[in-house]
C-alpha cells in the first residue's frame, strides 16, 4: 500500500452502538500513526500518536489499536453518543520530519 | 492549550484577486507550521512546511509563486494566494508544532478557509 486509506468512508450508528473502522498505511518505513477527530466547523483535534506495534491507546470510550507490519490501525468507539459524530482521519508520516500523509476520513454519524 | 487560529474563515474573490490567509499560535511558539489543501470528499494534501524565519518548502506540483507562504514569527503564518482562479478554490487549513521536526510531535490544527474564486 502506497497511501493511507481509511475505511468505510462513512458510517451511521445508533447510539449507545459500539462501532470501529480502520486505517491502513505503508507498513515500509514507519515512523508514527496518528488519530485526529474533525467536527463540523472545529479544528481537528489531536487524539493518539501510536509508534509501537501492538499498542493499544485510550481516550474515554475510544480506543485505537496498532499493527505495524500488516500496516493497519483501528480506531474503536464504545457506546457511541451523539457527541461522537465527526469524521475521524489518520496519518502517517512519510519521513522522520514528521510531514503527514492523510486519509481521506471516516465521517461518524451517531444517532440518537 | 495548543490552540490555532486561522483567518479568515471564508472568503470569496475574483478571479484575478490576491487572498492573504492568516494562521496563528495563540498560546505557543510555533516551530514549525504546514499548509494543506482539501478538496471535497478527499483528504487533506500538504502543500507546504514552513519553519520561522526561513524560506517554505513547497511539496512537488505546488507552485510557490502562486502560494506564497511567509512564516516571519514564532506564532504567525500566512498563505497568500496570488492571482487566484477558480481551480484554486478550496479548503485551506494550517497547522502548527512545537518542534522542527519530529514524526511524532502533534500537529495542532486551525479551523480552515474556505476559498471560492468566482
């Protein structure tokens, strides 16, 4: 894989539903994976920097996994609530600079 | 903390035009600021790094005589679109770290602009 993509493009979830999807980005050369939630209108905001294979980081009811060498990461939502809805994008770095290569996003619509 | 602004946060010109954006830290000095760019349904493209104080670095098929980007403090960058066209309408968002360079220092984003160039 050459870029990062992110799947499903879009989701719809009732709340208090748990849901996940994914990001998937070269695994060759891996410097960090990042996390960021974008509501409507805000700035996107910083969630997790994941670096280590098998790491798992949390943040309240969300939750994101790593794997390094299959190069995909997933980004868990527990109990969903209406506050949730956003699109969601990863990152990968393409150098040790720190320049992002982004997914086109994960748009979350939580209803009530 | 960490917070970016951008302005302003809409903006409709004539083709022909020049449009300054602005970017700023308000409550950290930043290193290091991006520029991207985002068309509808796809994902945020860098455009260029800038770093205080020196020139940008532009990403490859980014024309920097087009997008001027000037990073001349440590909390204030701008983009300035010169002689814009309609092709040059889009989203444009900043963003803004502590460090020069690190994969995984956090990039703290400002709420975009949107450009339409009629």
């Amino acid at each position: 894989i050459l870029n990062v993509e992110q799947s499903p493009q879009s989701l719809h979830v009732q709340e208090g539903d748990s849901t996940n999807f994914t990001c998937s980005f070269p695994s060759s050369n891996f410097y960090a994976l990042h996390w960021y939630r974008w509501e409507t209108a805000k700035s996107p905001e910083a969630l997790f920097v994941m670096t280590l294979n098998g790491d798992e980081k949390k943040k309240g009811r969300i939750s994101a996994t790593l794997n390094t060498k299959e190069g995909y990461s997933y980004l868990y939502i527990k109990g969903s609530q209406p506050e949730d809805s956003a699109t969601y994008l990863c990152a990968s770095p393409t150098d040790s600079w720190g320049k992002l290569q982004f997914g086109a996003g994960t748009q979350v619509v939580v209803t009530p | 903390g960490a917070v970016v602004s951008q302005h302003p946060s809409r903006v409709i010109c004539k083709s022909g035009t020049s449009v300054k954006i602005e970017c700023r830290s308000l409550d950290f000095q930043a290193t290091t600021m991006f520029w991207y760019r985002q068309f509808p349904k796809q994902s945020l493209m860098l455009m260029a790094t800038s770093n205080e104080g020196s020139k940008a670095t532009y990403e490859q098929g980014v024309e920097k005589d087009k997008f001027l980007i000037n990073h001349a403090s440590l909390t204030l960058s701008t983009l300035t679109v010169t002689s814009a066209h309609p092709e040059d309408s889009s989203f444009y968002i900043c963003s803004a770290r502590f460090t020069t360079g690190s994969s995984t220092d956090t990039q703290y984003f400002g709420p975009g602009t949107r450009l339409t160039v009629l």
